[in-house]
C-alpha cells in the first residue's frame, strides 16, 4: 500500500528570524527606539549565519520594524507607518479579489460609527478644516475630478476628528479602493449636488456635536454611493483595481 504524502513545507530561516524579532518588539521585550545588536551580534544570539540576518533584517526593514539612521549601519526597532501598512493590506484586499460591494458593506459599518464618534468628539479646528472642504466643494460641483477628491478628503477629515487611531487606520485601506472608482460614478451622473447636501448635514450634525443625526445622514451618504454607482450601470460584484488603474 502506497502512503500519498504532501511535501513538507520548511519555513525559510530568515522569515523565522524576522518573526522572532519581530514578536519581541510586539510584546514590549524590544521597544521602538531601542538599539539592536550588529548583523555579527544578532547572527551569534540566533545561530544564524549573516546572510540569514541580513535577509530578516530586510523583510523587517519593509515591514518597518527596523530601521537605520541615515547613512549609517546601527539598526533601531521602530514602529510601522499606518500609511505602509495601509498599502500592504490595499495589496491583499486586490490580490484577494474583493469586490466594490464587500467595500461598500464595509464602508457602510465604519462610516456611520466615525461620523458619530467626530460628533462627540471634534473641535474647533475639526469644525474649520470641513467648512474648507464645503466651501471648495461648492465651487468643485461641475468638476467630477476636484469633487471626488474633496469627498475623499471630507471622510478622512470625519475620521480625524473621531481622534480614533482603531478607526482611521480600519478605514485607510477600505477608502484607498473605495472612494477612486466613484470618479465612474459622478463622471456619469449629476450627483454634485446631493453629495454637498449629505456632506452639509453631516458637517452640522458634527458641529452641532449631535452623534444620532451625524450617523443617520452618513447612513444615508454611503446608501446613496451605492445608488449611484447602479444608477450608473457599474457592477458593484467587480473587484476592485489598485488605485491609480
């Protein structure tokens, strides 16, 4: 009797090392800041060769988990960009196929939850910084371009004044595929108008530090965002491009 058996997958050394390290600065064990030791050094604690840590100390370098001073080999633990781990995650959702409607969904749970947040929680200049965007939002309702811009920008501010990290980083790589692909929708519809509306409530609902009306006229928002792209006979089941497509 033959015995079917799949290869047995070995881990590549460098991968276990960087994961060793970088489970130790997740833990507090290494603290962002901290000096680690020399390729020579970390070789030796780890009974690695060089060449295994220069590769862990590659992928670390990338994930930004270390990193060195400007023209200099000390190597420091540090601690990710929200922005490069965004990419990263905006990578996945593409490779993994998912579609404008998961997005949608996604959006559609977040969004809500922040403007309500930003209404418990902005301040003066939160108010300031989206009367701006109103303002060049007026002005930007013929330009289909401009428009969508300052609507990426209006959500982004709702998501500053949550002054939530959980929220505004959830949220990066969601918005990052979602938002670009509704330049499709108001390059086919005359939806300027109605997007100022919500934006306007949702801007006084804010300033008015009302959390109930600042979740309903989002709710509304991102309901709409789905009404405009079918009105614009786009397949909410396409997956989405990396932005820039």
């Amino acid at each position: 009797m033959s015995l079917a058996l799949d290869p047995v997958l070995v881990e590549p050394a460098f991968r276990l090392v960087a994961r060793t390290i970088e489970d130790k600065i997740l833990s507090g064990e290494i603290a962002p800041g901290d000096l680690l030791p020399s390729e020579a050094g970390l070789a030796e604690k780890l009974g690695v060769n060089r060449s295994t840590i220069r590769e862990a100390i590659r992928v670390l370098e990338q994930n930004g988990f270390v990193k060195r001073e400007a023209g200099r080999k000390k190597l420091y633990a540090s601690i990710p960009h929200s922005g490069d781990i965004s990419k990263r995650l905006t990578a996945a959702m593409v490779l993994h196929q998912v579609t404008f409607e998961e997005l949608w969904e996604a959006m559609y749970a977040i969004e809500p939850a922040a403007a309500a947040s930003a209404a418990h929680r902005s301040d003066a200049e939160d108010v300031q910084d989206l009367e701006r965007n109103l303002e060049a939002t007026r002005k930007a309702l013929k330009d289909s371009t401009s428009l969508t811009e300052l609507d990426i920008e209006f959500h982004d501010l709702v998501a500053r004044a949550t002054r939530n990290r959980a929220i505004q980083m959830a949220r990066m790589p969601i918005s990052e595929l979602f938002y670009p692909p509704f330049l499709k929708v108001m390059s086919r519809l005359n939806a300027g108008e109605r997007l100022l509306v919500a934006h306007e409530a949702i801007y006084a609902a804010i300033r008015d530090h009302d959390e109930k009306r600042a979740r309903e006229w989002m709710e509304k928002h991102i309901l709409d965002f789905k009404r405009g792209y079918e009105l614009a006979n786009l397949d909410m089941a396409t997956p989405v491009d990396m932005p820039g497509k």
